[in-house]
C-alpha cells in the first residue's frame, strides 16, 4: 500500500472489523509503541479513524510461539481473500478442520509401500497472524494430524500427533485502487520446521512410512504467489482470486525425501449478501484446484509413479458472524487425475474453520 492517505473510493465499504489490507478497507491502523502490551477485541461498532501516518512498534513481539502449519495438501485459508497482508496492528487467530480421503494402494508383497498416503487423515490447523508492518505480515501456525490407513486385507492403521511448524512472512509488493474495485498481488515465503511426530508404529512395532507420519523429519521451504482482482467484469461484488505455492523439500525421517508439490488455487467469489454497516457478509463461489506431486526418493532411489497430477472442483463459502469473526466451509472432489501405479490422488476434501480478528498494539 502506498504511504499516503487512503482516499475513499465510490465503491469501498470501510468497516471496524476486518483488519486485512484488502479491496473491503483502504486505511491503515496506526501501529503505536505502547510501554504494555494491549490486545483490543473489535468486537464493538466504533468507526476505524484514517489517518496520514503511522507510528512505528517498538518492540519485536514473539512470545506467540505456538500456532503454526503446513498441510500436504493446502485447503481453504482464514481469509477470503489470499493477497491482502493484515493491517499493522491487525491479529487473527483462527482454527480450521480439514478432513481428506484418498483411494486404497494396490497390495504389493512385503507390507505396506513406502510411498503409502493415508487414505483418510483430519489436520486440526492453528493459526495466529500479525500485521507487524506496512504490507508485511507474519503467520505462525501449528497442526494435529490423525491419519489412517486401511488396507485391501487385515487391520486399518491409524495414529495422532503433532504436524510440521511453519512460519510464514507475505509482502505486498501492488496495490492499485480504482472505481473498479482493488487489485493486489503477494509474495509469501518461509521455513517448515521439522517439529512434527515421526515414530508412529505398527501393531507389531515396526515403524510405519515416512508418508505415513504427521510429521517428516525435514526442513523444507514454502513458497508461494497470490494475487486478487475485485470488480471482475465491472462487477463490484465478484472477485477472482488465485494462490500458487510450492513446498520444496529435503531429506527427512527413514532417509526418505517426500515429493516436492505445486499447487494452484483459483476461487471466484461472489459477495450476494453485505449489510449496511458491514457487520455481516457472505461470500460463496467455485474453486479449482491443481496439484502436482514429485516422485518420492527413498535412501537415494526414486519411486517411479509415486507423485502425479490432480485437478479438484469444488465450492467455498465464508460467512460474516459478526464483526471481527468469520466462519467457511470448503468442499473439493477429484474431477481428474493422473494413474501413476503408487499414486494415490486425493478422492475427497472437505474444510471447515472459523476465524477472530482482533487489534494488536505493540
């Protein structure tokens, strides 16, 4: 966002409760150095005053070390909108559900295939993000992951554990405001953290898969572009969004390197519903998504046909409660899909969160 005054716009809505930098709000929230750290709820009707300047927060605050995420297969996000970074001054915690299936592996002799994916796991995502800066934010989150396998014969498997941390830092580098609506684009990058549990084991004590684990053993480095068009087709009300992100990974638990994966997102939303005040909103529209996963490597040998391509058709929604709190639901089928002989593509997803936004003063 450009240091100048935000100017009001024929077509913008300004409103107490959303804290992100998106085509909804165009002001900034003065980011003062307080001697005390004051978390301020913004769950009242007061106006949000624009002012030229912001003032710079003095101390660097990182005693939120919880909360932080990596999913295999990135669902619907806390915001509707993916660009936009937080005000300065602007938090939100938030917690989604993720639940995904996935076909049977063909049996092969020997037990289970080390390229083996649950065939249904439930990821329980924590999230706490910080405008910490003019176009910056830093989202710290955590996951619980339950996986389980089942098998063509015998006994399911199944086991629960802490996931992968991530720490994540976007920067918007454009904005342009029109009549039209908002345009943004973002970077976002960062490390994830080897935090995750990688000793999950079978009845009979051997260890299962590294892609079996909710955790993986590795460091790797998530990357990722998003970008938010409002006003598609002069339209004040649809907004096309895409998000592009890339983990790239190393060599984990069992000496085994999962598969890199490229994923892009595009959501057209459409808002039918705001009220007068902006309390209350309800966005809903299509999504699609293509995936692609790399093949496996396993103690320096690459397991042929255990990555591929998968394109997901679904639908996304998100509701307005009451000010500060969103709640979605996200829901994705497999419309097509590669047949690697180890692939497993990803049959069904469905994601459900809500989300707090609050004020932050530092």
């Amino acid at each position: 966002m450009s240091p100048r005054a935000a100017t009001p716009r024929r077509f913008s809505t300004y409103r107490t409760l959303s804290l992100f930098a998106s085509s909804l709000t165009s002001s900034l929230f003065p980011d003062r150095a307080f001697v005390c750290l004051e978390i301020t709820s913004l769950l009242g009707a007061q106006l949000v005053k624009f002012r030229r300047s912001f003032g710079r927060g003095r101390g660097l605050w990182l005693a939120f070390t919880l909360l932080l995420y990596v999913s295999r297969a990135r669902a619907q996000g806390p915001a509707p909108e993916t660009a936009p970074p937080l005000f300065p001054g602007g938090g939100l915690i938030s917690y989604n559900s993720i639940f995904t299936t996935r076909g049977l592996m063909p049996a092969v002799p020997g037990g289970i295939p080390v390229t083996a994916r649950p065939t249904f796991s439930h990821e329980g995502d924590f999230n706490f993000t910080w405008g910490f800066y003019r176009d910056f934010d830093l989202t710290v989150l955590i996951p619980i992951v339950t996986n389980r396998f089942d098998r063509a014969a015998g006994t399911a498997l199944r086991g629960t554990g802490l996931g992968d941390a991530m720490v994540l830092v976007k920067y918007r580098f454009y904005r342009r405001d029109s009549q039209r609506g908002t345009t943004q684009a973002s970077v976002t990058f960062g490390p994830k953290i080897p935090t995750g549990r990688t000793n999950l084991t079978e009845g009979n004590g051997v260890r299962l898969p590294a892609s079996l684990q909710p955790g993986s053993g590795s460091t790797d480095l998530f990357l990722a572009a998003n970008g938010t068009y409002t006003g598609l087709f002069n339209i004040r009300r649809l907004v096309a969004d895409e998000d592009f992100h890339a983990l790239l990974r190393s060599r984990g638990t069992q000496a085994t390197r999962l598969g890199s994966d490229l994923e892009s997102r595009f959501w057209l939303s459409y808002r039918p519903y705001e009220s007068k005040n902006g309390d209350r909103e309800w966005f809903v529209g299509p999504v699609l998504t293509w995936q692609h996963s790399r093949d496996d490597r396993v103690a320096g040998a690459t397991q042929r046909g255990s990555g591929g391509d998968v394109l997901l058709a679904g639908i996304t929604t998100y509701v307005g409660v009451r000010p500060g709190m969103h709640v979605w639901l996200g829901m994705d089928w497999d419309a097509a899909h590669s047949t690697g002989v180890l692939f497993q593509p990803i049959r069904h997803r469905i994601s459900l969160g809500i989300t707090q936004q609050f004020r932050l003063h530092l």
